[in-house]
C-alpha cells in the first residue's frame, strides 16, 4: 500500500490517510459471495449514514463480526479501517 507508506514517511504517525467508503465497500464485496453482497452493503451503508463516529464505528464492529462468520478476508478488509488507531 503505497499511499500509507508515503503519509507515514512524509508525515510521520501524525499522518492520517482517509479511505474512501466507496472503495472500501466494493472491497469487501469483492470477496463475498453473491448471496451475501446485499445485506453487507446495506449494513455498510448503515453505518456510513449515521452522523455519530462511536455509533458509526458499533455498527462497523458488528458488521465485521458477522462477516467473520462468512468470510474471514472481507471480514479483515473491513476492519482494516481501523488499523494503527
């Protein structure tokens, strides 16, 4: 991942790098199967859609665990949002 490498030499662990949520969502997509890509979107999108970062970041969590069950690598794509913070 260039881009995080760059901020954090160029800026140090001051630096931030936002992830798009577009980006982020097809992502995890990617690595779902098909019967599955409706209910995460739509718990992704929930969560995005909220104006508090703590209740935001529940829903994440709670999604991320439920992608465990599923899948394990969409799972850590999404939890990846969190890393280093």
């Amino acid at each position: 991942m260039a881009l995080p490498k760059a901020v954090k030499n160029t800026f140090g662990a001051a630096g931030v790098v936002q992830r798009c949520q577009l980006h982020k969502r097809r992502n995890v997509m990617d690595l779902l199967a098909d019967e599955y890509k409706r209910s995460a979107d739509q718990r992704i999108r929930a969560a995005h859609a909220m104006k508090e970062y703590d209740k935001a970041k529940a829903q994440l969590l709670k999604t991320v665990e439920w992608l465990e069950e599923i899948n394990p690598s969409a799972a850590a794509s999404l939890r990846g949002v969190w890393k280093k913070r």
